[in-house]
C-alpha cells in the first residue's frame, strides 16, 4: 500500500474522501454525500447533494423529504467525483443498497455498507468487488451468529401463524419497516396466498417494493379493518416501536414476535419481552464476513459498525492487516429511526 494518504479518513461528519470532494453516509449535513442505502443510520437529511444507486431513490426521497438534492446511478456505472472514479454495486441488504467502490491512481478502497450474502427475493445479491483497501461492516462480528437457511426461518414463521390462527388468536410480528417487513412477505409469498395486516408506517415502503417489480403476499392496512374486527387468526406486521403502545390494544389475546439476528442469542426474547424469537437478518453473518472478507482479496480491512474488535483480532492472528475504523453509531441500522438507537434490535 506505500506511504499513501488514505482515501477515506473519519471526520466528525463522517468518512471524508478528500480527493473526490465528498462523504460516504455522511452523520451530519455535508456538501457532497455518497449513499449506501436508506436506513437512517445511513442516510441522514440536511445535505447539499447526494448520490445513491436508482432503486433507492423512492425511499430516499421519502426519508430525505422532496426538497433534497437526489442524484442516482445504476450499478456498476463508473462517475467521476473530483480526481476519482466511484461506482455501486449491490451489497444484498436492502432495495436499492450497495458497496461503493472508489478508484484513485490504480488504488482501489470499496466500502460495504450493510450487506448480507443470504439469498433475498427483494433485492439484488451481494456481488464481491475486488479492491486494496476493504471497509466491512461487523454489526454480527462474533463467531456465535450464524443463519439458517432463510426459508427455513419462513417455515417457522407460517407454522407460528398457523398456530395462532388455529388458537383463534392475532400473530402480531415486529419487523423493521425497510428491508424485513417486505423480505418476510416475499418469502411468505412462497408458501401461502394469505392477506397480511401492515402498521401504518410499513405500508408506504411495502408500495415502493411492489413497484419495484418485488413479489409479496397481499396486504391491508390495520387502520382500514372493518369496524370491530379482532384479528382472530391475522397476522399483523408491526413496527418494533408500536411495541407496548396503546396502538397494540387493537390486538386482544395477541401472540408476538420479533424477527431479527439478535434473536441468536438466549435471552434475547426474554429481554424484547415477546413469545417468539425468529432469526432474521439483512445483515451478514460470522462465517460471511470472513467469507467476503477472503473474497475482496483486499491487503488492508477496515472494521467498523458493530463487533469489530473481535473481527480485527481474529483477522490479524490470520496475518491480515486489519484495524477498526472509527463510526459514530453503534449497534442495529435495520432499524429506521429518527436518532440513533444504540444496541437497536436489528
């Protein structure tokens, strides 16, 4: 790597590219952002400008509010910012998330964002970008987080709901608005037809999907349930924050369940004060960080959101150069919040 300046630097506005005159998910309003997604730990308002891939722009646009700057490129399209050469590639978290690759005087730096490699019928797969310089992701960094098959975990969930409706009681699940709620309907759309009650604040990013050409089950607004209906039997996707809100009392004799990685762990469920515990995630687990990691073929791997430390030390004890990079937030980004959650759910 020589004696080089570093590409990307932490600034208390986030990661700064000097050479191209711009922020990668910037954490306080700047002239120039680069966006991986739309996640707010990711994609903050009050910047000048900002460039994201195509299929993010709807919920962009909703996040960021219709005055802002949005400017997108399909990926793998090459633009030149300032003295370097920048392009998106899909990283499989979410609709419309991507790696950022930066090219500067044969040097090449990619940053992940968030990404899983688990299979996703609602977004583009994780596509490995070869590059010098590897900036990973490391919310799941220990060895104990490890996904089953995602269709196994949508089994869990139709037999859950079976269940309750048998028992003639509602299954009130809380998933994340962006990205989990529209993953569990598409892959629920593989093994049944049935109408799914939405929190309202679900719905607007499960109609962005559906025009995005993504296949889910069909839906219906908790709000526009017929006069004195109990959910008897319904499933209902929630927002985690509608959890022990007067909104729940909609929901007499109610189930409940949270789909998230963190649900792993023992304890977990226990602690989110739910029945079920279904694991969850878009993010990606021990073995595919190591895996993408090898992939990049990357001589120097930088570590940040999450777990890293233990990710850095087992990627040195390996001979890898490998240091954490500095962020402001910690914990889950699945989660989309007007402030950042430490230890969120995700």
């Amino acid at each position: 790597m020589g004696t080089r300046e570093p590409l990307l630097r932490p600034t208390p506005a986030g990661l700064w590219c000097e050479p191209g005159g711009f922020y990668v998910d910037p954490w306080q309003p700047v002239e120039r952002a680069v966006l991986t997604h739309a996640h707010a730990d990711h994609a903050r308002p009050g910047s000048a400008a900002y460039l994201a891939t195509a299929p993010s722009l709807p919920i962009l646009r909703r996040r960021l509010g219709p005055d802002a700057r949005l400017e997108s490129i399909a990926y793998g399209e090459v633009r030149r910012i300032g003295d370097v050469d920048v392009s998106l590639h899909p990283a499989g978290h979410v609709l419309g998330s991507a790696q950022l690759r930066i090219a500067h005087q044969g040097e090449v730096w990619v940053v992940s964002g968030d990404y899983k490699r688990a299979p996703d019928p609602t977004c583009a797969a994780f596509e490995p970008v070869p590059c010098d310089t590897f900036v990973t992701e490391a919310t799941f960094g220990l060895p104990i987080y490890r996904w089953e098959p995602p269709e196994r975990t949508a089994a869990e969930i139709l037999a859950w709901w079976d269940t309750t409706r048998a028992a003639g009681r509602p299954a009130v699940l809380f998933a994340y608005a962006l990205g989990k709620a529209q993953r569990i309907l598409a892959e629920l759309a593989r093994l049944t037809d049935r109408e799914v009650y939405l929190h309202g604040a679900i719905a607007p990013i499960v109609d962005i999907y559906r025009e995005a050409g993504v296949a889910m089950l069909p839906t219906r607004l908790v709000a526009d349930a017929p006069a004195g209906h109990r959910f008897a039997g319904d499933l209902v996707l929630a927002t985690p924050g509608s959890q022990g809100s007067p909104w729940m009392k909609r929901f007499p004799g109610a189930e409940t369940a949270l789909a998230s990685g963190w649900m792993r762990v023992r304890g977990t469920r226990r602690r989110h004060s739910v029945d079920r515990g279904f694991v969850l995630s878009d993010h990606a687990d021990w073995p595919a960080l190591l895996d993408t990691v090898a992939a990049s073929g990357a001589e120097r791997i930088l570590v940040t959101h999450g777990s890293t430390e233990p990710l850095v030390r087992w990627l040195c004890e390996r001979g890898l150069d490998a240091r954490t990079l500095p962020t402001a937030w910690e914990g889950e980004g699945d989660v989309i919040v007007e402030t950042p959650t430490a230890g969120a759910p995700g």
